[in-house]
C-alpha cells in the first residue's frame, strides 16, 4: 500500500484509541450490565440506594380521584381528559415524601387561576408541525378578554360547560 493508504489510517487507529483510553478513564466503573457480559444501560448499581430512597413527588390522576371524585368525573368528560391534575395544580408530595393527604402536614397545591397557565396550551403557535395546532385556543390572547382571568369565563375541570 502506499503512503496515502497509511496515513489517513493510522490517524483513524489513533483516535479509535484515545476515544477508548478517554472512555476508560471518564466512563464509572459500575456504568451497565455485567450479567451477560459487557453491555452498555442506564443501570449503575451504585445508584440503587439513591433510587430506593427517592421521595417521588407527582402522584397522578387516579390519586386525586379519592378526595376531588367531582372534579375528577367532569374532567374525565371533558377535553382536559387526558392531562393529569398536577400538570395545572402542581406535584401532590414534596421531595421529603409529604403527600397531599397527610392532614398534618400536608402542602397546599397550587391553584394558578392566570391567563399565563391557560396560555401554556391554549395560545396558537407559529409552527406548522405543531400538534397544538389542534388545541382549541385563540390566536389573539391581547384581544380576547384582556387582563381578564380565563376561570371568570371558562371551568378549567368542563370547559364546555363553560363558567367557573
């Protein structure tokens, strides 16, 4: 071969290898799964405690149902069907594992009655790709009611029904 094979190929062996001395000094030990040989996971046993210990904070939908079951069955009816209660109201625990239930120390969810949270799904966007396109909304939100609350005219748990 000549010296034009060569040398671009040897340049190419070389950033093979420091990518794979790099790899092995930046890569943690326990990153993957040895079971069944080397294989690449988002699995760290080192992380495992952390995971067992992890407060989780969004509760869902069917949790709300136990206390909120109203709320819960005009929603499930309405085109609000598919958002989950904590995407609007906020995470039902905290990260020290207080759940919204816990009389004693329960935290107070939120109740963000602004034009802004409506604006989160409810404003057209420019994008021609955009699934928001199919969102019921308004073009103009300056036009529509300004300064106004939507709530004062709109029931965010039926919309249709219109109302708060």
């Amino acid at each position: 071969m000549n010296n034009h094979v060569y040398r671009p190929l040897i340049v190419v062996i070389g950033i093979v290898a420091l990518i794979l001395v790099a790899r092995y000094f930046y890569v943690p030990k326990d990153f993957g799964s040895y079971e069944r040989g080397y294989m690449y996971s988002w699995h760290r046993k080192s992380d495992e405690e952390f995971w067992k210990n992890f407060k989780i904070k969004y509760q869902g939908k069917e949790y709300c149902k136990v206390c909120h079951e109203k709320n819960y069955a005009t929603i499930g009816k309405s085109p609000h069907k598919n958002i989950q209660c904590e995407n609007c109201h906020g995470p039902a625990g905290t990260a020290e594992g207080i759940v919204h239930y816990d009389p004693d120390k329960r935290p107070k969810l939120a109740i963000d009655k602004s034009r802004e949270q409506c604006y989160r799904c409810h404003v057209k966007l420019a994008y021609p790709t955009s699934a928001r396109a199919k969102i019921k909304g308004f073009p103009d939100p300056e036009k529509h009611n300004p300064g106004m609350e939507c709530v004062l005219c709109h029931n965010p748990h039926d919309p249709k029904l219109g109302g708060a």
